[in-house]
C-alpha cells in the first residue's frame, strides 16, 4: 500500500482567537500518536506539558516536547489530543484515528469515516 496523506485542519481551543492551520498529514497507523513540526507548535501558541522519549524509525531515542490542547478536524469529525513535536510534517497516528473513527480505505489510498457511523463518531468501550 502507498503512502495516504489527508488534509487536517489543526487549531487550539484555549485561544480561539488564532487561526487554525490546515497540513497535510501522513496518515499512519504504525504510528501511535500525533506528530507536529515545530512551526505549527510555535503558530498555535501551544503549551509545552512535558517532555517525553520517542523512539524513531532508525532506532535512536530522542528527548521531544509533547504540547497541546490541540484540536484536530477531518470531515466532519474533530478529537481533542495533544501532539509530540518532532519532524518537519504533520504524522497522523492510530489514536487520534481511532478517536474520530476514522478509518484507511486502501484500494483508494484514502483516510475517510467509518461508513459504519457516517454522521457521528463511534467508540468501541468494552
């Protein structure tokens, strides 16, 4: 399967006052969290909580800032989260696909809704 990239509107809801930023975001499910570059960090004015150690993709291990509140929007869904920053693209990872419901339709390379809940998100709690 090729790479999937969806357009994400990206903003922060304890200071409506600025403008969201749309990006174009690697959808990968291999990844857990998301990712945000520095520039979309220092946009949003968003809080540094803590930092955190990642593991990249060559195995070396980093020390990167986990901010937020950030709220993300696809379609017709949105989800609350906070990001890691690290890299100069947007990732988007499993769980905040999971939070929106979303899902990955591979024969047309696409992130789109659960066309089991069209119009509201659903959630499996058990």
């Amino acid at each position: 399967m090729g790479q999937i990239f969806a357009d994400i509107k990206i903003s922060n809801p304890s200071n409506p006052a600025l403008e969201s930023v749309t990006a174009k975001a690697l959808v990968d499910t291999g990844a857990l969290f998301l990712c945000i570059p520095q520039h979309i960090a220092i946009q949003l004015n968003l809080t540094e909580f803590e930092k955190r150690e990642v593991t990249i993709a060559d195995g070396s291990k980093k020390l990167v800032p986990y901010v937020g509140p950030i709220k993300l929007n696809y379609a017709n869904r949105m989800c609350l989260t906070g990001a890691l920053v690290l890299g100069d693209m947007v990732l988007l990872g499993a769980m905040p696909m999971e939070d929106m419901d979303l899902i990955i339709h591979p024969a047309q390379l696409k992130l789109t809704v659960n066309p089991a809940n069209p119009n509201i998100a659903g959630a499996l709690v058990v």
